[in-house]
C-alpha cells in the first residue's frame, strides 16, 4: 500500500511539473566568421542552467521546464557543415522537467549566454554566442579581426596609398530591418547592395572595400565601428532600405552624425528607429568595453562631421542621377553607428522598402548596379576633391 502511495504521488509530481511546461516557439541558428549565435525562442522566459564539458569540447545548456516539440526537433537540422564552431547538436530530456540541448564544438569556444526581453516580432529569446577561445569574450563581442590588405592590387605611382572603404550592411540575423510591401527584408537587400559596392570597389586600381559583416548574421551596432577602425578605413559607408508607415513615401537619402541634435523630426525619429537594432539584434549588455565606450562618446570631431558632411553630399548628388531624392540636402541625427571619431561616415538610405515600386527596383539586380554604381561616383568625386596624402591611418591605443 505504502509503494502503491509513493507511486501515485510521483505521478502527481511529474504531471503537475509537465501541466507548466512549455514549447520553444523558434529556434535559429546564425553561423558567422567572429561568432556562432543560437536563439530560442519561447512565449514564456526561459529557465536555464549551462556548462562546458571537455574531452571532446562541449556546451550544455538544460532548459527547465520545456517539453518536446517541432522547434525543437528542427533545430539539429539547421546546423550548417560549415559552421566553424559548432560540429552537431543533440537534444533529448536529461530528467523529468529539464531538457538538455548539447552543442558538440569543433573547436574550443567561449560562451556568451543572455536573456532578451520580447521586442517587436520576437518573444522571450535566450541567446547562446560562441566565441573563439583565444581571445575574451568582450574583444570579440566587440572588435572582430581586421581584414587583410590587398596584395594584389599593381603600383599606381600618383596614388598616395590605397583607399580602404569600410561598407556597412544594415541589419542582418535576428534583426531583419524593414520588411518590403512583399516580403523582402531590408537586411538581404543591404547585403546585396554592400557586396556589389564591394566588388565594384577593389576593381578600382586605387581603391579597397572591407565589410563589417558578408552574410546573414547579426552585428552590434559598435562593433561595425570597430571595424571599421580595425581596418584603418578612409571612410564608413553603411546601407539601409527603410520603410515607412504609408506605401507612397519614396526617394533617398544620405545622413551624417550630428553634435546638436536632429536636422529634421524625420532625421531623429529614423535614428531612432536604426539605433534600437541592437536591441532587436540582441545585445549581451554585461559585456563591457572601456576602449569602446571611449571611442562612442568621444564627441570632439567637428572636422569628421564635416568630412562626412562633404563625402555625403558628393553621394547624395550622384543617387539623385538613379532615383528620386527624399531630401536635397544631407541630414544629420544620432546615428550610433556613425560615431567613429575619426573616419568620416555616412549612412544611405537606398529607397523606401515600403514604397512597392522602389522595393521591385531594389530586388532587380540591374537597378541596385546603376546604385552602387552612383555611390562609388560619389565617393570618387569625394577623394578627387580630397586626396589622401597621409600615411594609413592608424588605430588609438587605448
């Protein structure tokens, strides 16, 4: 009788701890060359717990109170065989009420693991970030490996040295940007135009392009800074394709980095709107970096604004030979991914997404050539005016 009792209060046990248990609503996997980031995604916060296991190399990460379900058995099947840090993901229940998701890793990883509040389109997501081993988890989080100089490039004596253009994609990963009338995501369309500007760019004899980011992953806003930096850049290019709430909004624009304020309640409201994509993109706020908290606040660079200013309106003269223009003049905001303090930077708004016609010609390959095209224009009028006559520019230390 007492075992008969002991049994029927087990079962009471487990069925009350299974009544609460959940579904993942999502999960997604984002492999990149600085990192590997999985999302899960639940109606509800998650419960967790992680640990590193050696012999060979493995993360663990038990979610409380999850159940089986199609997110979950899906997510295995998103492991790309190229992705440079995770070699296979298991999942199955370690014990009543927990489920334990292994990540098998291909190389020693340092794990970055946070809790996101719902935003947007998402819900409650925990985000794992596996980072390389050799190096901190906030140098990665935060600087990323400086790209390497052409070599290939023939000796042009009447160029003082290269051109190293740093071009930004907007978004990417788990913020998508504007979303078209049909679909199209904002971050494609940017990747895509920053890739044809990219090759256009180091066909140039005098000229280089680096990327702050060369597929769907999610890069913080200071980090593409960093880069940039990283990198010695000339100039920081970032590309965008907004939306906005009525279909009929169309043209482009091109933005500088402003010290006082917004040029226009339009300028503000869209820097807002670009400087909330780490929070949707997904942050680990823990990670803190002295080095580039100074660089982001240092707000002594008049003579940057102005470079940027005058790279700006050459670009924004030659898009207006290929589209409509939104505004006239180069607008000004407190764009967070402008704020490098010594590279001049700007941020071009392609079109308008939500417009469905501007979003057919951003998706038609001939179109964003004319584009990218213009810009480079743009940029060559702006080093015509303003050669380079310094060496390469370095980094500050600290």
């Amino acid at each position: 009788m007492r075992t008969f009792l002991k049994f029927i209060l087990l079962c009471g046990v487990l069925a009350t701890g299974w009544a609460h248990a959940l579904q993942l609503s999502a999960t997604r996997l984002w492999p990149s060359p600085d990192y590997t980031r999985l999302t899960l995604e639940a109606p509800q916060p998650l419960s967790y717990k992680y640990f590193s296991l050696g012999g060979p190399d493995r993360l663990v990460i038990d979610l409380e109170g999850i159940e089986p379900g199609a997110a979950l058995d899906a997510l295995s099947g998103l492991l790309a065989a190229d992705d440079p840090y995770i070699a296979s993901i298991r999942t199955g229940l370690n014990r009543p009420g927990v489920m334990r998701i292994v990540l098998e890793l291909k190389t020693p990883a340092k794990p970055s693991v946070f809790a996101l509040q719902p935003l947007g389109q998402y819900g409650h997501r925990l985000v794992i970030d596996l980072y390389p081993a050799t190096a901190s988890v906030a140098d990665a989080a935060q600087a990323g490996p400086a790209p390497a100089v052409r070599s290939d490039k023939p000796s042009v004596p009447q160029y003082a040295r290269l051109i190293t253009v740093a071009i930004d994609a907007g978004h990417g990963g788990e913020d998508p940007g504007a979303v078209g009338a049909k679909g199209s995501h904002e971050k494609n369309i940017t990747l895509a135009l920053a890739k044809r500007l990219k090759q256009k760019i180091d066909a140039q004899d005098n000229m280089r392009a680096v990327l702050t980011r060369d597929g769907d992953y999610f890069v913080p806003l200071a980090q593409r800074v960093v880069k940039a930096r990283a990198a010695k850049a000339d100039l920081f290019l970032s590309i965008h394709a907004d939306a906005f709430i009525k279909p009929h909004a169309r043209g482009s624009s091109v933005f500088a980095l402003s010290e006082n304020g917004a040029t226009s309640a339009a300028a503000r409201w869209l820097a807002k709107k670009e400087n909330e994509a780490d929070l949707i993109g997904g942050i680990n706020i823990d990670v803190k970096d002295p080095f580039l908290k100074r660089t982001l606040i240092d707000l002594s660079q008049t003579a940057t604004i102005n470079d940027s200013l005058k790279l700006g309106q050459a670009v924004l003269r030659q898009i207006g030979s290929v589209n409509t223009l939104h505004k006239g003049e180069v607008e000004q905001a407190g764009f967070a991914v402008l704020k490098a303090p010594d590279i001049p930077s700007i941020l071009v708004e392609t079109a308008f997404i939500s417009n469905p016609e501007e979003e057919a010609r951003l998706n038609d390959p001939a179109y964003q050539d004319k584009l990218v095209d213009a810009i480079l224009d743009g940029i060559k009028t702006y080093f015509d005016k303003h050669p380079l006559t310094a060496p390469a520019r370095l980094t500050r230390n600290p």
